[in-house]
C-alpha cells in the first residue's frame, strides 16, 4: 500500500549562539494510510519540530516530505497552506480553540474554509458531538468548557474535514488521567471510523499502548520502537 506520508533524509538545525544545533539529522520513515502513530523521545528531542515540519508549518534544511503524492518542498507558502487545510488537521497541546467562537462554530470551521457541503457536514458533525458527549455544550464558548471537553472539541476540529492525515502535538498533555484516557479512546475510535491516519507527539504510555506503530526520536534520527 502507498505511503500516506513519506519522509527522507530530512534535516533541522536553529541557530544557537554563533553556530547551528541539528535537531533532526537524517529523519526517515513512512506511514501506512490509516495508521495510528505516536512519535516519542526526551524533552527537547526534536517532537514538535517533526511535527511543524510534516505539516509545513516550518522548512527543512534538507530532505522530502511527501503527503499524500505531494512533495510539500515544491510548494509556495500558499499552496502548504491549501494543502494543510485540505488534507491535514492539526491538535495543539493548548487546543488553539478560537475564544470567539462558539463549540459549533469551532468545530464546524474547516467545513467552511474548505468550501465543502455545508449540510453534510453538519450532519456529520452532529453524529460526532453525540459520539464525545459534547453536543448539549456546543454553544458554550470555549472559556466555558473545561480542560477535556475543550481536547474533545480541538479533535472534532481537526478531524471535521475527514482529512488524510491529523497530527497531533502532546494532545492530551493538560488532562488528569482518566480525562486524558477518555480521549484518547475517543481520538483513536474517531481516526480509525474514518481511516484518517495520526501522527501524535506524546510522552503518554497510554498513547503508545493505542498505537500501531511507534516512533523515536534517537539521537537525531526516528527509529521505530520496539513494541
Ligand atoms: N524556532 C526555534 N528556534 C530555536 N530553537 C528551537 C526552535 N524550535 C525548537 N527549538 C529547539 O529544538 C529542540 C527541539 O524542540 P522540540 O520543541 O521539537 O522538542 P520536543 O521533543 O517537542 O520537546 P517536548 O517533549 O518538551 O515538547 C529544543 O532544544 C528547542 O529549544
Ligand atoms: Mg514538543
């Protein structure tokens, strides 16, 4: 089966003083269509940078990332970003949910900046706020919401679209245990209902028991972890 996401060689330094710190140094991998994966390594290993880089949020010093058939270094800054509306969905560890909005409005937001049936949609949606339990909350701002309800939603954001591929940084980070499991069970029956594929960041034992495949982040290049 083709690869969902493909990554070579890839390469990431920041400046550092005078010099340049390489973060990532020769990253490679694939990921199955569907798949769940988690990316772990030490504080400071390079997670979130993986992250920003895959859905092009950041630029590699060198390397290809493919989504979904797409070289995502032949693309203007335009075209990532029409590329990560349509077929990314992004989860923040602090839910980025917008404070202006309602639940509804939040969650139903990439149906709009995608152009995409807006009844369809919705009904999906509907089917989706029943499924997490959030749909008696949906007109409630998000300063109304608590901790997981507030996850709840930032997934149901990024999973509205029913994009390629979600990636996800530390989604569970702000959670006690049992909100945190409870999402994750929610995450990863929503992502497989669909087909979508995850890539989540995480320092979770629980994500790593959810995943197929596990990832780690070792001395600058992701190796797979022994299950
Ligand atoms: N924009 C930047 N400029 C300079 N250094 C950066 C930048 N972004 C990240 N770094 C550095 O790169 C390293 C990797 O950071 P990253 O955030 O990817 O780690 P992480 O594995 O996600 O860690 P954590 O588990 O704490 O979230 C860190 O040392 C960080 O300080
Ligand atoms: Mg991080």
């Amino acid at each position: 089966m083709t690869a969902i996401v493909t990554v070579r060689g890839l390469k990431k330094s920041f400046r550092d003083g005078d010099g340049r710190r390489e973060i990532l140094g020769d990253a490679t991998f694939d990921l199955a269509p569907g798949s769940i994966n988690v990316v772990v390594g030490p504080s400071g290993s390079g997670k979130s940078t993986l992250l920003n880089l895959v859905c092009g949020i950041d630029i590699p010093d060198s390397g290809e990332i493919v989504i979904d058939g797409q070289a995502i270094s032949g693309l203007d800054e335009t075209r990532r970003t029409l590329l990560r509306r349509r077929k990314i969905g992004l989860v923040f560890q602090f839910f980025n949910l917008l404070p202006t909005l309602t639940l509804w409005e939040n969650v139903t937001l990439p149906i709009q900046l995608n152009s995409l049936d807006p009844r369809a949609g919705a009904e999906r949606l509907e089917r989706l706020l029943d499924l997490v339990g959030l749909r008696e909350r949906r007109d409630e701002f998000p300063e109304h919401l608590s901790g997981g309800e507030q996850q709840r939603a930032a997934i149901l954001r990024a999973l509205a679209h029913e994009p390629a591929l979600v990636l996800a940084d530390e989604p569970t980070g702000n959670l006690d245990h049992d909100a945190g499991a409870r999402v994750i069970s929610e995450f990863t029956r929503l992502a497989r209902a669909q087909g979508t594929t995850l890539l989540i960041a995480t320092h979770s034992d629980a994500l790593v028991r959810a995943a197929d495949h596990v990832l780690r982040i070792e001395n600058r290049r992701v190796v797979p972890h022994g299950l």
